[in-house]
C-alpha cells in the first residue's frame, strides 16, 4: 500500500485514477507521493520513503528542485495539460486590451443615472482596434504557445514566433505560416502584441526588461500568462510611462504594478478552469504510479526521461545517480550478477535515471559512490 499526499485541493477526478494499491492523505510524512499545485514546500522536510512530487501544472518554483534531485526525489509537471485554458485567456488579455474593455466596464459601473443617454454620449472614450491583420509576436513555443499562435492566426492576425529551443515537436504542430524567428528583438520589432510564454528559470528572469522594451514597435502591447519574473517592473513602468509600451495584459498582480495605469492584471486565472484543473490532476495521478509502480520517468523536470514499459513479472531495479556519464554501462557492470534483460537510461546535467530489468531475485544493492539511490520494484 502506497501513501499519496495531497496539498492544495487536488481534482477528484484525478484521485479517482488512484489503484486500490493508494491511499491518499493530508500529511507528506511516512508518503511514497505528493501531489500539489501551488504550496510552497521550499521548507518542507521529506523522509527517505519519499518517491515523487507530481505538480498539477506546469510551473515548479513551489518545490525545492535542487534539493529533490539530491535526495533521489523525481518532481514531476503535466505541460500541455493547462494549454487550452492559458490559450483562451490569452486570447481574452488581447481582446480585453485591443478594445478597452476593463476601461469600458469600470467607467459604465460608475455611472448612477441619465445611463443610457451618458453611455452613447461617452462610449466614443473607449474605442479600440480590431486584431485582424495585427501582428502577434509569440515568444517561446511549447505547448502554450504553439496553440496561441495557432489560435490567433486563425482570428485573421499574421503570426510570428521565437524560442532558442524550438523543438520538433512543436514544429509539428504549429502552423506553416507562422514565421519563427531567431532573434527575439526582430519579433519585437514587428509585433503588434507580444505574449510571453517561456519558463520562469535563472536564466529568463527578468528577461523582459529595457532593453528589450527599446527594440519593440511603439505603441505594442505586452502580454504575460507565463509568470510574473520574466518582466522587470521598473523598466516596463518606464515603457509604459513613455507610451513605447500601450499596455500590458497579466495574469500576474503584484504590489509593483497593481491599479497603475494602461496595466490590466487578471488573478492568476491561466489555469483556472474545471476542465484544466482535471486535465493537470489527471496526468499528475498517471505519472507518479507509473514512477511508483514501473520506475518509468515521464515530464519531469529534475531526472531524464526513461521508459521501459510496464514492469509485469519481472525485477525492475531503478537507480538515480549523479555525475555518472554513463550511466547505463555503469549500470550494466554492477548489476551483472544478476542478468540483466534490458537496460535504459539517460542523463539530465549531472543527474542519471536507469531501468533495468534482472532475471534473478534482488534482495539488496550495496552503497556505491555516485548512485543517490535505488530502488527494486
């Protein structure tokens, strides 16, 4: 019997993809699992029984990766599981901005009589522009942002893209029209709008800042449905004070840039659709029990991607290692003893991930320098 640990409220149709085989509960002590979504566990304790964390959605700046990977604990995300929801509100922040509606609304809801005659006297304050023929600049293509092109190209708008890692699978699946571009400021150059939909890491933080800002056509507006890091405030308040930036559309409030002016802040809406929400505990559910009970690694974000299939009757011995460069002959020389069948394995950075399958009974491995831990399934 497995122990599943939920925070936050987690979809009951994604617990109910839970084996007989689980019991789900509040506390993460003594858990073989942990399913949540937007819980700070950065202070958070984990016992050696701890397997996996799956997070019900994309981001993962909740949970303290570094320290999972060094303690053997694969984190888990479900990309694309939230896409349809983030996209429609995508398309909402452009709608919202291109016709003033957050403006139009705020000034009708105050008026207090004479409201019919006022509201076609003043209507004229609000008008706004049509989308057709824009260009929207689309800046990072995962999953999100391959529907978001997609989406609004076939609103009439001429789409173009950028993302240093564009990937064949997202080349697959985003339109042949969309121009994908290698220099992020030439999409900021040419956009009308610009949505952002690229991971909040290291590396992107503040990513979106002055200098940026300076090569994008006057008057674009911004849109941020990715996270509220990837934009220095400072330096888009300036943009928007100057008018270089008309607007910008979030799905992010902060101290910094709530009720200031040409800024339409949404609360962190992306995800926030039933359908999503059982979308995302779904694939959560499916990947931890396929980890718990195969050893196989899919969508994590800390571990290589490794897949052997289910287990069925044989012994399945898991090890997760560091600065191993190869790990599947590594593996392979200290298992042979006990006849491997098959074995696969990968590396992410200094981390390694390997299967294997054994044709003899496995009752302990000893310690080995490199090898965070391991595990007979």
């Amino acid at each position: 019997m497995y122990k599943i640990a939920t925070l936050n409220k987690i979809s009951p149709v994604g617990l109910s993809r839970l084996s007989e085989a689980y019991t789900v509960s509040g506390e993460v002590s003594g858990s073989s699992g942990v399913l949540v979504r937007s819980q700070d566990m950065h202070e958070m304790e984990f016992g050696k029984e701890l397997l996996a964390i799956a997070r019900a959605g994309a981001g993962v700046n909740n949970i303290p990766l570094d320290r999972c990977a060094e303690e053997g604990i694969v984190v888990f995300n479900t990309p694309g599981a939230n896409a349809n929801a983030v996209k429609e509100l995508v398309l909402a922040g452009l709608f919202l901005a291109a016709r003033n509606i957050p403006a139009g609304i705020a000034w009708e809801a105050s008026l207090t009589e004479n409201i019919s005659k006022t509201v076609e006297k003043g209507k004229s304050q609000f008008a706004g522009t049509e989308i057709l023929g824009k260009t929207l600049g689309v800046v990072g293509l995962g999953a999100i942002g391959v529907m978001v092109a997609n989406a609004a190209e076939a609103l009439g708008m001429n789409v173009i893209g950028y993302d240093p890692f564009f990937s064949i699978k997202s080349a697959h699946s985003l339109s042949p029209s969309v121009k994908v571009m290698a220099d992020v400021k030439d999409v900021m150059a040419a956009s009308d709008y610009i949505t952002i939909h690229v991971p909040a890491m290291d590396a992107t933080k503040g990513m979106f800042n002055a200098e940026l800002f300076a090569a994008a056509k006057d008057g674009a507006v911004l849109l941020n449905f990715s996270r509220d890091k990837l934009v220095n405030e400072t330096d888009l308040l300036s943009a928007l004070e100057s008018g270089k930036l008309a607007k910008y559309v979030t799905d992010f409030a902060t101290d910094g840039i709530l009720n200031k002016p040409n800024v339409i802040s949404l609360p962190h809406l992306g995800a926030s659709t039933a359908e999503a929400e059982d979308n995302c505990a779904t694939m959560a559910v499916e990947q931890i029990m396929d980890y718990i009970e195969n050893g196989n690694i899919v969508n994590s974000v800390n571990f290589p991607a490794v897949n052997l299939g289910p287990k069925g009757n044989d012994t399945r011995v898991a090890l997760l290692t560091k600065g191993i460069d190869n790990p599947i002959k590594f593996a392979a020389d200290l298992l042979a003893d006990f006849q491997p069948k098959a074995i696969v394995g990968n590396v992410r950075g200094a981390y390694g991930y390997v299967l294997a399958n054994v044709g003899t009974a496995i009752s302990d491995i000893p310690a080995v320098d490199g090898v965070i831990k391991v595990r007979v399934i």
